[in-house]
C-alpha cells in the first residue's frame, strides 16, 4: 500500500477557494522518517494511498496513527517493510513463533482489499500498528469492539471477497 500527505487546504483566489497544488514525499523517505518517529517514541499520522485495505481504510480519504508495535497479534493492521524501502500497511493474518527470539517470528500480512496474494516479514520489520483510523469526520479507535467484529467478519468472507469487493466499488 502506498502513502503520501494529503494537502486539504485551500487557498483563496478573488474570494474564491482552489486547491492548492498536492505535494507528494516518496514513500521510503515519509515511511522511513515515520518509522524512526515511532522508533523514538512518537506516534505518527500517516495518509493512505491505495486500495488494498478497502474497504476499512479507503485511498486519499482516510489517514492511520500508527503506534510502537509492541505486541501486535493477529487481526492487528500494521505498517511493515517487507524489503528495503518498500512498505506496507496491512493487516497480519498469521504469526509463526520464533523458538528463540520474538523479533524473529515470522509474520503473513494481507490486505483486507486483497483477495489473494501474502506478504512476508520478520517481527522486527514491523514499522508500527495501527491504534486509530482517522476519516475525514471522525476518528476510529483500532480496538472499537464494533470494528474489531467486522474486521473478524470479513477475514472469515475471504472465500467471497471478490464478491463483496465488486459490489463495494459500485456503491461507492
């Protein structure tokens, strides 16, 4: 999935308002700072770009707090590197343990838009995990127990996906 920072003000020409010009950072060096923000403590908001968690975070809409990732299980939506400077925000289906080091569990990532297709990583290649959804009207938190049943619902509709998804994006 890919991100960039969403630019929503808008600049006055003769009393009328016009978007002002979108700049884009590259993701390796916006995920890359967000990373080593969280690294030090902080959290960071992100904007996403790209379809692949819909319909749960939807492109150029929606924005993530991403947190440390300590402790992220399954179910949990993460910003991951799965290769240098090339990564993800998706959400972790499966964790193998590690026998000896935790940091070396392997972990499966996949988007909620994907109807097949994994990614791959180590625990320590998590970035941060998601602790809110921020949508244009209101924020969501990442444990809203509402939210958390739909998200288990629709792991459980991976056989129909395809189904639901093509109904989703004519809606919309």
């Amino acid at each position: 999935m890919l991100f960039s920072p969403i630019r929503s003000n808008y600049k006055k020409r003769n009393g009328i308002p016009t978007p002002m010009p979108r700049m884009e950072i590259p993701n390796d060096i916006l995920l890359g700072a967000a990373r080593d923000a969280i690294r030090e403590g902080n959290t960071a908001t992100i904007a996403v770009k790209g379809w692949s968690m819909r319909p749960f975070l939807e492109h150029q809409r929606d924005k993530v707090l991403l947190d440390n990732p300590q402790g992220a299980k399954v179910g949990d939506a993460v910003l991951a590197e799965i290769l240098p400077g090339n990564y993800v925000l998706h959400r972790i289906i499966n964790i193998i343990p590690h026998l000896t080091d935790d940091i070396f569990d392997e972990i499966t990532l996949m988007g909620d838009g994907n109807i097949r297709g994994t990614e791959q990583c180590l625990r320590k290649d998590i970035c941060g995990i998601v602790t809110h959804y921020v949508r244009p009207n209101r924020t969501i938190p990442a444990n809203d127990p509402k939210l958390v049943r739909r998200i288990r619902l629709w792991r459980k509709l991976l056989p129909i996906r395809r189904y639901l998804l093509f109904i989703y994006k004519s809606i919309i």
